[in-house]
C-alpha cells in the first residue's frame, strides 16, 4: 500500500505539526509540568510530564475518569492547561493558533463522529477542502484512503448512517488520515464496537502503522488493547498521575506497584508469554507458485498440504492457491515478520487459509512458512519456563504478589 503526501496546497505557515517534507515521523511531544483543573479540589491532571516518541504508538491505559482523554485533548488544544508546556516536534502547541493545530493533526474519537448529512468521501475530504487541496485531487486521495482502511470506492457514495459500526470507524480513520498528518489522536477509537470487529480495527491500526510511522497517541481503557497496539504504554491513575510507562511487556513483566499489578490482572504471566519472541519457531521452505509459472513448485511437497502461496515478481505474498487449483487466490491472513512475538506467529498460522503462517523479512519478501502446531508447541515451552521462573521468584516476593492479586 502506498500513501502519497498529501500537503496542502496553501495555508502550511499555520499548520505547525506538518514536517518541512511534508512526511510524518519526526513530531514527537512532550508534557511537562501540566495540570488541568476544570473546577477547584483535585485537578483532573495533576502534574504530567511524559516524552512521547515519535513514529510510534503511545498508548494511555488506565480506568475511567483518571484524565486520559484530557490529557489527549490538551496536545491539540482541545482543552487547554490550567499551566505548564506541551511541545509537539519541539514547538510549544500554545503557540499555535488553535484551529490549525487541530486541523494539522488526525483525530479519531469512540463514536466516529462523522458528519450525517455528507457522503463518506465528503467526510473524509473535509479537512483537505479546509486546507484548499484542490477538489478533484482530494476525491482522488479519498478513494485511495477507502482503500487503505479496507473499504470498497462504493462506500465512498454512502451516508454514515448506511455503515456498521465498525465500517463507520474505519471511515473516521480515513478522514483523521486524509491530510497526512504526523499526530493521530485517538480517543477510544474501537471502543463500541463488537469484540470480533475490534480485533480487525487493532490488526488494521497495526498494519497501517508499519507504512505510516505517525506518531499515535491512544487512549483505551483495556489493558490488553493497549499492550497489543503499544510500542510504549502509560499507565495512568486517578488525577492524571503516570503510575508507569514502559515497554508492554515491560508492564506485563514487572509492574512497578500494586495499583498497576491490580490493572494488569492476574493472568499477566499468560500475557507476557505473547512477548516472547518467535525466534524458536522453525521457518520451513514456503511451497511457492510464482505468479506465471507453468509447474508448481519444488516446495508444495515439501510443506506436505497441497496449498501453494503465490507470490508477485519480488516475492512478496499475493494470496493462497488451494490445493490442485490455480484459481482463486485466497486472501492471505496476517504475516509474521522476523523478530515478531509468539503471538504474532500463531496470528499468522491461524489466519492463514492453508493453516500455515506467512514469514516475511523487512523488505515483506516471502521468508518461509510456520506452522500452527509448532508455533503452540513454543508457547507451551515458554509457558513452562515461565512458570518455573516465577515460581521461583514468587518465594521470595509472595508478600506482594498477593496483595497485588488479592485486589478486586
Ligand atoms: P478519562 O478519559 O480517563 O476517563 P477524563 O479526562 O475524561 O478521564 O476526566 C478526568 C476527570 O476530569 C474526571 O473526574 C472528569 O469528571 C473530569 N472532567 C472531564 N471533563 C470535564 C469538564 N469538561 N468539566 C469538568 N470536569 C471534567
Ligand atoms: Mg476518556
């Protein structure tokens, strides 16, 4: 998938979070010393200072009311600070005019917020219009956008109301997208939808993010939400205090007190497990039919199922070939990349119509296949090694464990 710049044409001196080349990546932000009082007694954000990557996702977890989505709406002034800074890209966002701040960063919201009485691709070019890209070019940018959130050019025609939940959400993905922004807000984004459509939304966010590179900010209440999609995850307590902020497995791992131990939940040794890297997974020779080849390949009896990847000229996946047909190419299911977790293997075995998991290196060039029953056997390993390890450690440190345990 290929996602062009789409600067906008005029107006770029008051859109301060785009980058000089127009690309997304370099804007990371940084809080320090804010609070946000909205009446007197306990501030809904006491005092925040956290240093958001840029390129990656950052997420804020923790439960209701403990002042994610403020703090998410102070970065584009949406609410503003009772007192001290927030930087975007190293400027400091109040002095920006507010209105063009928000335009230059994507915001998607747990309702998808689109306007009712305009066309989806209407929706997705309203910021592009605000910025004078030119009509036709951002129809053009819209179908390309559609496509990139999963949607036919049909639904392009369609009014909100004529969506599911779910398509409605990846509509509000595209029009945050629309303008290229380096910052994506998101604010529950898959929130109301059902559970198995929630988990398309996650994947989806996940692929897009490996082309993208933005830098997203994403609030959730679920903490296996946020350690799925988290390159780093906040753990936010009442009044807008970070109770800790790490890697997820870092999280999952070790949390640093009982208030986060509680969050995570008991099963987080099970958790963690998904972190484990997939390196101990054997990679076996992906039985090939490169697309125009006469004979199918060497590899198909070697793999032993008869299924039969096709692949394009460079290699790359383009979809599965049941077994002794040339046609149809069946879509493929997710990929396990090198260096990729566990999870992210059983992932790619599971969603693979011929039970075995696509492997691609950096480049997305075919690197071998796994298999579901090995990818299973690694994690039960990992799983028993875990359990001695912890076992182990839990003689020394019961006192807290169970307390952290013991919590509602
Ligand atoms: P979260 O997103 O973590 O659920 P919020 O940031 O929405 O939390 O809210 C944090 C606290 O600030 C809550 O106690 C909430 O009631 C309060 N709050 C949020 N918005 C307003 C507002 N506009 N006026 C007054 N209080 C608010
Ligand atoms: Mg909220």
């Amino acid at each position: 998938m290929v996602v062009p710049d789409v600067s906008p044409t005029a107006d770029t001196s008051t859109a301060p979070a785009a980058q000089p080349n127009g690309r997304a990546g370099s804007a990371a932000i940084e809080f320090t010393n804010v609070v946000k009082s909205y009446q007197a007694g306990q501030p809904a954000v006491g005092n925040l200072n956290l240093n958001i990557d840029a390129g990656k996702i950052t997420v804020f977890v923790g439960p209701s009311g403990c002042g994610k989505t403020t703090s998410l709406r102070m970065i584009n002034r949406m609410v503003e600070p009772t007192s001290g800074t927030i930087t975007v890209g190293g400027r400091d966002v109040s002095s920006i005019a507010a209105p063009a701040l928000r335009r230059s960063m994507g915001y998607v919201m747990q309702s998808a917020g689109l306007l009712p009485h305009r066309t989806v691709v209407d929706n997705i070019t309203t910021v592009l219009r605000l910025n004078r890209v030119p009509r036709a070019r951002a129809r053009a940018r819209a179908a390309e956008l559609l496509d990139t959130v999963g949607l036919s050019a049909a639904m392009g025609r369609r009014y909100p109301n004529q969506l599911s939940g779910g398509q409605q959400q990846r509509v509000g993905v595209a029009r945050a997208l629309a303008a290229d922004p380096p910052v994506l807000l998101m604010d529950e984004p898959f929130s109301a939808v059902d559970p198995v459509v929630r988990a398309e939304l996650q994947q989806e966010l996940l692929r897009l993010q490996r082309d993208l590179a933005k830098t997203i900010v994403f609030v959730t209440h679920d903490i296996d939400e946020a350690t799925l999609l988290g390159d780093k995850v906040a753990v936010f307590a009442t009044g807008g205090r970070v109770a800790q902020y790490a890697a997820p497995e870092e999280i999952l791992r070790a949390p640093v007190d009982d208030f986060v131990a509680a969050f995570v939940g008991r099963d987080r040794g099970f958790r963690h497990l998904s972190f484990h890297a997939g390196t101990g997974v054997a990679v076996h020779a992906a039985p090939l039919a490169p697309m125009g080849a006469a004979a199918p390949d060497e590899g198909a009896a070697a793999a032993g199922s008869g299924w039969r990847l096709a692949v394009d000229a460079g290699n790359r996946p383009l979809g599965w070939l049941a077994p002794g047909s040339a046609a149809p190419l069946l879509p493929g299911g997710s990929l396990f990349h090198a260096g990729d977790s566990l999870r992210n293997a059983l992932d790619a075995a599971l969603s693979s119509p011929s039970g075995l998991g696509v492997a691609v290196d950096d480049d997305g060039m075919v690197t071998g296949v796994v298999r579901a029953p090995e990818v299973l056997a690694a994690i039960d390993a990992a799983r028993i090694s875990f359990n001695a390890a912890n076992t182990a450690t839990a003689a020394t440190t019961t006192p807290t464990a169970t307390s952290a345990e013991g919590r509602p």
